[in-house]
C-alpha cells in the first residue's frame, strides 16, 4: 500500500493519469494490450474526463485498450446511475477506442444471480485465466466498501468465483448490483483508489493500522500493487 496526500484533486486526478499512463506503457511493451478496470461513483469522472482531453487523449494507446467495470448497477446502460454509462459520457464516446473493446457487465440479465454467472461466462471467454488487470481504479464509500463488496455482506467473503449479485438493502443504492469479487480485485497488477476529503478518515486508518482497517472494510483487503491517492 502506498499512500500520497495531493494539494487538490487537480493534483490527484493529474498523477493518476500519469500513473494510469505508465501501467498501459508497461502492458503494451509485455503483453501487446492494456485491461483497464474501472469503478463507479462520482470520483472517476473528473479521472475520465481528463483522460478524454488532450494531452492523454492523444498519448494513451486507446485502440489496444480494453475496458472493464469493478462492478455495475443492475440499470440500463443509458440510466444515469449506469457506471458503464458514466464512462461512454465521460470518456469512452470520445477517445478512438473500439467498441468491441468496451465490455460491460450484462446487466440485461435478469435475474442478478443469472447476470452474475454470464458475466463470470464472459470474463472466460476473454481471459485464458483468472482475469488480471493492468490497471483497476477503484473507490470506496464512506462505509469502507469497493467495488460493490460492502461490509458483512456474503460476496466480500467469496474466493472462487469471480463475480457475485448484491441485492442486500444496506448496500448503497441502487441495488441490486453485480460486483467483481477480491480474488479478481486482488489479482490486478496495479491497483488505484481516489480518495476524496470524505474518505479521510478511513484512509488515515488503513495507513496507520492496516490490518485492524483489513478487519472493517473491504476497500482495506484490495492486496498487491495498491496505491492511495487522497486530495481534499
Ligand atoms: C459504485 C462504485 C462504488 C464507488 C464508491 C465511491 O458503483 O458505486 O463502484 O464502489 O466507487 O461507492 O463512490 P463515490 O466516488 O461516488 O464517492
């Protein structure tokens, strides 16, 4: 875990997109592509915005890019609660990235249970393996969650498979949602969460007492190459 503390989000959202930047160098170099995971919420968005503009418009590599989702609202795509949505609006519709390579979550599914296990079928189809991504931006709420794993709930506790539904009312609405579970959250080879002031708290014990955080909040068991960047 490494954390940094910047002036302002400008500040944050600026050395995540150099960050983002050197994961997709690194992944192209190696592997010829470069697996993007992205989370929902509010906090991406000033993210993808950026991302949308020049200069990183022109110097990622958005035609080897794919793009993934930590988890999604069981919403139409064109809901604005659609995180898959967020992204076309913010940034997808606006950088050459082919829409083949754009994979949300299949929230048409119903029931959520169904659309947990065709999206797991279609992580398969893509993945030779366990998916690994270059790149996962996550967020956490104020209650310790990421992805959609929120405290004490059943997914947070999944270790085989890779996706799960959660349709408990305490998770953050709207619900039901689909999620990633940590084994997939875990396997990524860099992991980012953006951490706004009302955040603060819970980063300053992650960073502090790492392992009791681990025992309260999921956003707090996110294990490999994590980074925290937190802003006011
Ligand atoms: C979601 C997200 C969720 C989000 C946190 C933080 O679909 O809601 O994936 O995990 O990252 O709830 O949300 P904000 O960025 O809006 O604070």
């Amino acid at each position: 875990m490494r954390f940094f503390d910047h002036p302002s989000r400008d500040g944050a959202v600026q050395a995540a997109a150099r960050l983002l930047a050197e994961s997709a160098a690194r992944a192209l170099a190696e592997r010829g592509r470069f697996l993007l995971c992205l989370s929902g919420g509010k906090t991406p968005v000033a993210l993808l915005e950026l991302l949308a503009a020049p200069p990183w418009r022109e110097a990622l590599p958005w035609r080897q890019t794919h793009v993934f989702w930590s988890d999604e609202r069981c919403v139409p795509f064109d809901h604005p609660d659609s995180n898959c949505g967020v992204a076309r609006r913010h940034l997808l519709s606006r950088v050459p990235l082919p829409e083949e390579n754009i994979h949300p979550a299949p929230v048409d599914t119903t029931p959520p249970e169904a659309a947990a296990r065709r999206w797991e079928d279609e992580l398969r189809a893509f993945f030779a393996g366990p998916p690994v991504f270059d790149f996962s931006l996550l967020g956490m709420g104020t209650d310790g969650h990421t992805a959609s794993l929120f405290p004490g709930h059943p997914a947070l506790e999944e270790k085989t498979r890779w996706t799960a539904a959660v349709a408990h009312p305490s998770a953050k609405p709207p619900v039901p949602r689909l999620t990633l579970t940590l084994p997939v959250l875990n396997a990524a080879r860099r992991t980012l969460f953006l951490c706004g002031s009302e955040k603060g708290a819970l980063v300053e014990r992650m960073r502090n007492d790492p392992a009791g955080a681990a025992r309260l909040w999921p956003a707090a068991r996110v294990e490999g190459e994590v980074f925290y960047y937190s802003y006011p």
